[in-house]
C-alpha cells in the first residue's frame, strides 16, 4: 500500500520528528516537488513545511491568505506519484488550513475525515463544531476515534481516566456517527513517536498496537465499501 | 478601513496584508486600488480607540503554547480564579480561541448570552470580580462552526478589545489557540497601543511538544512580547494505587526545563497529571476550589504566586 502524508499544520508540524525523516531537502524534478519518504521503498511519502524550514525552531508567523496559498502548493505541486491513500494532517479549528484543503482536493475525491477527541467534555465539546464543520462542507464523517482513553498502569495495572472516559463513544451516538474505538494513554507509544521510531514494529503483543489496528482495519473498510 | 471590508470578495486577503490589492482574489473589488496603493496600511484607528478602552486595565497577560492540548485554556481558566480569590481584585478572562472556545464550558458559563447596551457588550461574569467573554456566548448551539477565514476572525477580536466594556480590571488574561498566525498577530496589533504585561507559555514535557513551544518563544521575541515564564504541564502522573510515578509524556530531550535553561527563561512550574482536573473543567467549576490540596492545585497556586510577582518582567 503506497501512502501520502500532507502534513497542513503549518504552524506546528510534528510529522517529521514523529516519522524520523530528520531534516532532508525537498528537491524539484520536472513533475513538482519530490516527496520525503520515510522508508528505502518509498511506500510512505511525506511533504511538511517542517522540511522548508532552515532553522527548526523558525516560527511561520503567517495570516489566512499565505497559509492557503502553500497548502494550495502542496496539494497540487508535490509529485505524489501512484498513492493509495493521501493522509492529511491538520491543526486543530475549522477555519484557513482546513477550507484550503478541501478547496484544492475538490476536484480529486475526499473520501472522508477521522475525527480524533480525547475522552472529556471540553474536547468533545470542540469536535462537536468540526462534526457541523464536515456536514457544511460535504465531508463524509469515516468516524470518531477517542485518543487518550485511559492509562494502564506498567506497575500495578490499574487503569486510571486521566482524561476521563466514554466522551468519544457518546459523541458518535449523539451525532450519528461511527465510533471507531479507543486508542489508551502510552507512556511506550509517546516514547516512540519521540524518537521517531515504528511503534507497530517495537511493540507488536501491546494493546495498544491491537486498539489502533482495528481502527486502521474499520477505516480501510469503509473505504472500499 | 475594516481589515475585511463589507464589499470585499470572499479570499481578501485583509487590507493591513502585504497581499492587499495584489492578490488574484482583489481582482475587481471596489478597494482594490486604495488598498495596492497603500492608504489601507495606515495604522488601524481602532488601536488607538482600543488604547484608550483599555485604559481601565491595569495589566494584560496572554497564554500562549505552540502546541494545542497542553492546557492553556484550563491554565487561563484557574489563573483567573486564583487572581480573583483577592475580592479587592477585578479579574477579565477574554477567550480569542474563536474556533474551539473552551472558556465558557471550563468557567460553568456554557448556555449564557452576551448583552449588548450603550457603552457596548456586557462581558459574563461568572463571580462579581470575574468577568468572561468567548464567542461561545454569540453561538446559539453547542454544534455552531465557526467556519471563518483569518481576516474574519481578526474583525472579531478588534470587537473583543474595542467594543466589550470591560469596566476598571486589575488583570485581563487572554487565552488563545495554539499556533502563531492571525489571533496572534492581531492580538499583538491591536494591543500595540495599550501594551501587553508578558507571555505565559504552556507545554507539556515532550520534545513533540516543546518543538512547537520554542516556535512560540521564537513568535514572542519577533513582536517583543516579554515572556513572563513557561510552565511543564501534565508533568508525570502519580497512579492512585501503587503511587509510582509514569511519565506518560516523557521528557526526552530534557522537559521544559532543559529548554528553558538553553533559552534562560524561569520555569514557573510543573503540574502533574490529575484526572480530577479534567473532571473539574468538564464540570466547570475550579479545581483550585474542588480539590485544593492535590500536588496539582498547589502546584498551580504557586505558580499564580510568582506570576503575580513577575508581572513585569522582561525576557
């Protein structure tokens, strides 16, 4: 499976660090801008304004108009090649980054969105409005996944709500839409995404990689249905 | 003129932008020449009007974090509280997250109205010395978008500063969205007359985390805004049972701390993971109030304690 990522948070890209592709340069060739791969059989491309920045620690201080027109870019003038899925990433709100995207993917075809909440209300109560916000804009809803539901304990077991529980299930019911399941607090998954490593090939036997490959399995099915 | 004027086509660009009159979107707008000769860049009169509003405020403190979800809302939220525990103190907590205001649910003000009179709208007050404003309190459902492009969103934030009768307040901290792009900018533009006290800076202790904070530090030290302190948010995590410490966020490149010795600015604090805060937010009531002895809430009450004592301090 040949996948995209387009990372459209321009103000706090964290796709490169997550995906360990460091800081190469993005070349031209004559069909656009060359994708990042993170891996020697280019099965997963990434494009991220993370790779245009000289100084990591540059801050994009950028209004709407000059965010738009990059995503514009991105969108139409990196050299994806044959993908079977493009993933976008986006900041949180539903306002320049998010109409750009769809603005410039219009004349492909989005097959939908993944809606992330964590379990309590004041987030629900955010993911709430960019539900509306994919209603308004024609966007099929794939589901609601509820990240940071509960942490395990690695010494004594005993699952703690951090973040409390059940606000992602109970936003699917309420809005109609799918619950694609719940993803716990990691301390061994932030540690991955950290250094940048494969959580799925460091810790095949976690719960954790089982609760995120079934969600993967619930999207990729309603994809081809 | 008005950053979006109401003739304007639906990609202007705003008229105080570099693109202003340039852009393909300006084609055939009524203002396209004022605005590509640059008479629509002279200094916004409402910066001045809004220096003479907030000529009744004492101090303005913004929350800031590169990152989204560290917790600059609940921070904003239970640093008001804290202030406004001294009755002889006015408190105003302005809320530009227009996107995903969290302030009303996190206050207990969910549902209430804004009302507007002669000397303009009234704020909510949740205590008699706090006083809130959000758009959440112009949205008439909880399942309102508001699906709206920087200039737009600039407009709104000029209306916060300018037509909101704030009144005479010793502290008005303003919480803001993650990132460094228009509420920031026009939060820092439109206060450039009345003038902003600092910066507080969330993060958690990840370096996925500080990666974007030093982006804000970065922002801070662009427009000159002096950066009172960073505070490590949901810093460990005590389990309940075993009471054995789980960095679920871990700090591998040296938390907030490591960041703030390379950049010499004060770590004001570190508060841990407490489930009883998310509760407490969720049910919108202070859990400096709720639970005042949790590591967290004394974690919290002194950091209230030295930004109080640093309010003036340059970085």
């Amino acid at each position: 499976c040949a996948v995209g990522i387009l990372d459209v948070d321009l103000c706090g890209p964290s796709i490169p660090r997550m995906l360990s592709v460091g800081k190469p340069e993005v070349h031209q060739c004559d069909a656009g801008w060359v994708p990042v791969y993170a891996d020697p059989q280019q099965k997963l491309a990434i494009m991220s304004i993370g790779f245009l920045l000289e100084d990591s620690d540059e801050a994009v201080i950028w209004r709407g108009p000059k965010k738009t027109a990059l995503i514009g870019q991105f969108v139409s003038d990196v050299a994806w090649g044959e993908l079977d899925i493009l993933l976008v990433d986006t900041p949180p709100g539903t306002s320049d980054e998010h109409l750009a995207v769809l603005e410039n993917l219009r004349k492909h075809r989005v097959d939908g969105a993944v809606l992330v909440t964590t379990p309590q209300a004041v987030s629900t109560g955010d993911v709430r409005r960019e539900i509306t916000f994919c209603k308004k804009t024609a966007v099929k809803i794939l589901g609601i996944v509820e990240n940071m539901s509960g942490f395990v304990c690695p010494h004594c077991s005993e699952c703690s709500n951090v973040f409390s529980k059940g606000g992602g299930e109970e936003l699917a019911k309420l809005t109609g839409s799918v619950f694609l399941g719940s993803v716990p607090l990691d301390p061994l998954l932030t540690a991955t995404l950290e250094e940048g490593r494969d959580f799925l090939q460091a810790f095949p036997e976690s719960s954790t990689y089982t609760a995120i490959s079934q969600i993967v399995n619930t999207v990729l099915s309603s994809l081809d249905a | 003129m008005a950053d979006v004027p109401n003739d304007a086509p639906e990609h202007c660009p705003g008229t105080s932008s570099d693109q202003a009159g340039k852009s393909s979107a300006c084609q055939g707008c009524p203002n396209q020449n004022i605005c590509a000769s640059g008479a629509a860049k002279a200094p916004d009169p409402a910066i001045e009007e809004i220096r003479q509003k907030l000529t009744s405020v004492k101090h303005k403190i913004l929350v800031l974090s590169g990152k989204g979800g560290v917790g600059k809302s609940t921070f904003s939220a239970h640093l008001s509280h804290a202030l406004a525990s001294d009755d002889s103190k006015e408190i105003a907590l302005l809320d530009v997250d227009i996107c995903g205001p969290s302030i009303p649910k996190i206050m207990g003000l969910e549902g209430e109205q804004v009302h507007q009179s002669g000397s303009g709208w009234s704020p909510v007050y949740v205590e008699d010395n706090l006083a809130v404003m959000s758009i959440g309190f112009l949205l008439s459902s909880p399942d309102d978008a508001v699906i709206w492009r920087g200039p737009k969103k600039n407009g709104m934030i000029k209306q916060f500063l300018r037509d909101v009768d704030w009144g005479e307040v010793d502290y008005l901290i303003v919480d803001t969205p993650p990132g460094t792009s228009d509420e920031h900018l026009s939060i820092v533009q439109y206060l450039s007359g009345a003038g902003i006290d600092g910066a507080v800076i969330i993060t958690t202790p990840q370096e996925v985390s500080l990666q974007d904070v030093r982006k804000e530090i970065r922002f801070c030290k662009k427009v000159k805004i002096p950066v009172i302190g960073v505070i490590e948010n949901m810093s460990g995590f005590v389990c309940p049972k075993c009471k054995n410490t789980s960095q679920i966020f871990p700090p591998t490149t040296g938390g907030a701390q490591r960041m703030c010795e390379e950049l010499n600015l004060p770590l004001l604090g570190r508060v841990p993971l407490d489930p009883r805060i998310g509760r407490s937010c969720d049910e919108g009531r202070s859990f400096l109030t709720e639970v005042p002895d949790s590591p967290a809430a004394v974690a919290y009450q002194n950091i209230v304690q030295i930004c109080h004592r640093r309010k003036v301090s340059v970085h």
